[in-house]
C-alpha cells in the first residue's frame, strides 16, 4: 500500500530553489547549514504532506471501502473490504507523517509567522491546522494534541477527547481568520499552493469548515449545533469557484493524483455494487462518469464478496479516469459538501422549505461540477425518490445519501464520518460491523501505551453519541 512516489519530494526541492532572496547574508552563520527552514519551505511542505499523506492515500483508501464507495479487489484492500488486518500497522506511517510533518511544520509556520510579522502565513497555517485535525480525529477519536509536539518536554502526550479536538480546531478557525484579517509584511503568495496567499479566500474556507466541524454535534446538540452550522455557513463558500481544492497535481511520474498511481500500479479498487444500486434506479447521470464499463455494461464489485480481480478491470468495473486521472483535484471541502450541511442542518430545525432549497442545490452543485447540467440536470431532479415535491417529505435519508454519492471518490473519510454519525446512507458488510474507528499504530503502542484510550476499531467515537 506504501505505493506512492511522494510528490512533495518535488514540491519541496523546487521551492526550496525559488525561495531565495536578495537579503544580505550573516556571515555569522553558514548558509549552507540552516539552523532552521523558512515559511516559505515549511508551509507547502505541511500541505503537501496534508493533501497526499493524509487525506489522499491510505486514510482515503481505506475508508472507501468501508463506505462502500468502492470494493477491495485485491491484495490488502480486498482484506481491509473482509474486515481482515485491521491493526496497528494499518494506517502507522499516516500517523508518523501527521505529528513531525504536519503539526510539527504548522506550528513552526505560526511561531516564526508571529515573530516576523507575516499574519498571512500564520492564519493559513491555522486553518491547516485545523483541518488536519479535524481529519485526524475523524479517524482516531481522541488523539494527543494539546501536548503533542513539545519533543523532549514530553514524550508521552495525553490524549485528548474528540470533542476537545473539535474545540481547539474551532479555536484555530477563528484564531485563522484574525490573523489573515490583520496587517501582514508579506503573502505566502505562491508557497501557498491552494489559494496563492488570497485571505479572503482562507476565511471563506475558514468559515466552512467551522460549519462542518459544528456539525459533529449533530447526535450532541441537534438543534444548538444546527444554528451554529447555518451561521458559519453564511460567510462559506458560495460558489465552487471558492471550494479548498488542490489542482495541481501533474502528469510526471512523481506528480500525479496518489488516487491515479494507486489504479496504475495495482488497481486494488472497484466500483462498488452499493453505489451501483442507489444511482442505477434513479438513471443518475454521474454513474456513467464514476464508472468504467465492460461489454457496454457496469459491473460492480460487492463489499468483501468480490472475487481478486488483480488487474483492474478484468472482472469489475473500475474508476473512470474522467474521475480518477493523474491531475484530478483533491478536494478538501467544498460549496456542494457545504450545502448538504446546511440541508442538514435546517432539516434538524424543521425548516423544511430552506431544507430541501440547499438540498437541492448541492445535487445540482454536485452534479455541475462534472459537467451534468440543464436539460440533463433537470430531468434527474425530477424524481419524487431524489427531490420530493413537498419539502416536508424530505428526509435525512435522501440528504445523507446524495452527499454520500457527492464525496466520491476522494472526500471518502467524510463519508464515513457522515456514515458513523447518522447512519446513512443503510450500509452492512456481510464480513462483520464496519469498523467505527481507526486502530491506534504501532508506534503509539510502542511509546505511548499508557496513554492510548482502551478503545477497539469497534468501539463508538463521541460524535456517534452513544
């Protein structure tokens, strides 16, 4: 599974080589031997690191087939489908590259941002805080965090608990937004590899994360949380024009999508008959674009059923590369992710008329973002079974599942996330329970035992609310 030729090898040796200025040099120190990387290094290289190690490989992969976006095929994921080895090497170097690579990196950025006055680094940095985070503790639950990252001051970090996580992610959110409000010497400019350094659109990102992160407490506090999730969300995205999307992956070996590689080099996933079976009766129109046909028809896989199709395709339908390809855009979080939470939302406050108004508007959202639009776009919309006449007969069922088809492929942890926190869309793994949880790695139960929670992957996570 450790396929992946890390493109932030590239990315980091290029900007190293752009980052230099014409500042004159302290011949008290050796510019050859830096005590210490600037901002301009650190910060796309904690992005990077975010955008491929965290939320584009293994995290991604294995949560797939959880979800049921796809089916494991072959090889380790066709094991991870059957529910088998599911230990502590599962996702271990994911967690060795989140705490030294990512935190480590981002708190840097912040601490030497804040001395030289660069608040544009320091409020990006935040925000990338926060959605690391975030993601991590979707996977894990609790995780150290408050104590984490001190070195030798403390080796054995306490772990916090998944709602203090959320909290301090909020806090960052808004600590973010301050600091890409106030003067700066300086932009990130091209170092920041999703936005360029604009901070009107980190506090629009800001802002819509806040809305999904308040949205965790929907089995907490229904209703508080649904207000709170509608008041970030006006100052979110508005348009997909605005989404935190990476688009810069490449066609070169050492540059392309992990998702791309992973297909190339073992093609461990399939379409799964799950997605199948919710877009087929419908004549969803993003079937044809999710998936690859064989003999003029789709054939899914079935969640921990599935033959080894060892070469992709043989067998089963895989991705399509009109979804799958070597520059896809990695979304982070999006204008259509953020309309289902503000359907969700209202649907929790009984506002049923702005309910099924964003409801629908993250289906066309979705579906425009793969060029399905008008005549087309319409004619699926047109369906009691997608979008009920009456706004009062939508349910949480036809929000939760089309947000479900939404996230495919490369958004599939916050699927999960959405699975274990409303029970939708209805998935059973003829193996056992999907998993509620990731396992904590090896290295934290080498170094760390004492302080890991006495949980198993089965165990419920605080915003399942059980």
């Amino acid at each position: 599974m450790k396929l992946i030729k890390y493109i932030s090898i590239i990315a980091v040796v290029s900007l190293l080589l752009a980052s230099c200025d014409d500042t004159m040099l302290d011949y008290n120190e050796d510019p050859n031997n830096p005590t210490q990387a600037p901002n301009s290094t650190l910060l796309p290289t904690a992005m990077m690191n975010t955008i491929v190690n965290l939320s584009g490989t293994d995290p991604s992969w294995i949560s797939s087939v959880w979800v049921q976006h796809t089916a494991g095929v072959h090889a380790q994921l066709r094991d991870y489908d059957r529910l088998n080895d599911l230990d502590a090497a599962l996702v271990n170097n994911n967690w060795n590259n989140l705490y030294p690579t990512i935190f480590q990196n981002l708190n840097i950025i912040i601490e030497q941002g804040e001395e030289e006055g660069n608040n544009n680094y320091v409020g990006i940095a935040k925000v990338m805080k926060a959605y690391a985070a975030t993601y991590a503790t979707d996977m894990w639950g609790d995780i150290p965090f408050s104590e984490s990252n001190r070195g030798q001051e403390n080796l054995t970090p306490a772990y916090d608990d998944q709602q203090e996580v959320y909290e301090r992610a909020l806090e960052l959110l808004e600590e973010g937004r301050a600091a890409l409000m106030d003067e700066t010497v300086g932009t990130a400019g091209s170092n920041d590899l999703i936005y360029g350094g604009d901070a009107a659109s980190w506090i629009t990102a800001a802002y819509s994360l806040e809305a999904k992160i308040h949205n965790r407490w929907s089995n907490i506090d229904p209703e508080g949380s649904a207000q709170l999730v509608l008041d970030a969300a006006e100052n979110g995205f508005q348009s997909s024009d605005e989404d935190l999307t990476f688009t810069s992956f490449g066609t070169g070996s050492t540059e392309q999508h992990p998702w791309f590689q992973e297909a190339a080099d073992r093609g461990h996933h399939a379409f799964s008959q799950s997605m199948f079976d919710a877009m087929d009766p419908v004549d969803d129109p993003r079937l044809s674009v999710y998936a690859v046909e064989r003999d003029g028809e789709i054939v899914p896989a079935p969640n921990a059923e599935a033959e080894a199709d060892q070469f992709a395709n043989s067998i089963y339908s895989g991705l399509s590369d009109q979804v799958v390809s070597a520059t896809a855009p990695q979304q982070l979080m999006t204008h259509s992710e953020l309309l289902f939470v503000e359907a969700e939302a209202h649907h929790r406050l009984g506002n049923d008329a702005d309910a099924l108004d964003a409801y629908e508007q993250a289906v066309r959202t979705s579906l425009a973002t793969h060029g399905i639009e008008g005549v087309e776009a319409d004619a699926f919309l047109d369906q009691e079974d997608v979008l009920p006449a009456n706004p009062a007969d939508l349910e949480l069922d036809h929000i939760m599942t089309q947000k479900w088809i939404s996230l495919f492929p490369f958004q599939a942890l916050e699927a999960y996330t959405d699975f274990r926190r409303t029970g939708y869309p209805e998935l059973t793994n003829p193996a056992g329970p999907i998993p509620n949880r990731f396992p904590y790695p090896q290295n934290e139960i080498d170094n760390n035992l004492e302080n890991i929670p006495d949980v198993n992957i089965n165990t419920p996570v605080w915003f399942q609310g059980q």
